[in-house]
C-alpha cells in the first residue's frame, strides 16, 4: 500500500513543479506589464515635447 502511495506521489511531483513554474511566471509577467503602463505615460510625454513637422505634399 505504501509503494502505491509512493508512486502515485512521484507521478503527480512534476505536474505540480510545472504548474507553481507556469503560476510564478504569469505572476512575474504581470508585474511587468504593470510596471511597464505605470511607465509609458512618463515616457510618452517626454517624446511629445518637440513638435511634429507637417505633411509638405
């Protein structure tokens, strides 16, 4: 009963490696994007600060 218990445990060890990888990631992920809106407001302002030419044609 014990070896059953001990394989099942193994089968199941890498699917859950996988699965808290795949959570840390998306979690990483989304700090990043975050900090990547709370950034572009900043740094869009700061390229419209010379003027745009107009079209000559």
């Amino acid at each position: 009963m014990l070896k059953t218990l001990l394989v099942i445990a193994v089968g199941f060890l890498p699917s859950l490696i996988s699965l808290w990888a795949i959570r840390k990631t998306h979690a990483r992920s989304r700090l990043r994007m975050r900090q990547a809106a709370m950034n572009f407001p900043a740094v869009q302002g700061r390229q419209n600060l010379r003027p745009v030419e107009g079209d000559r044609y």
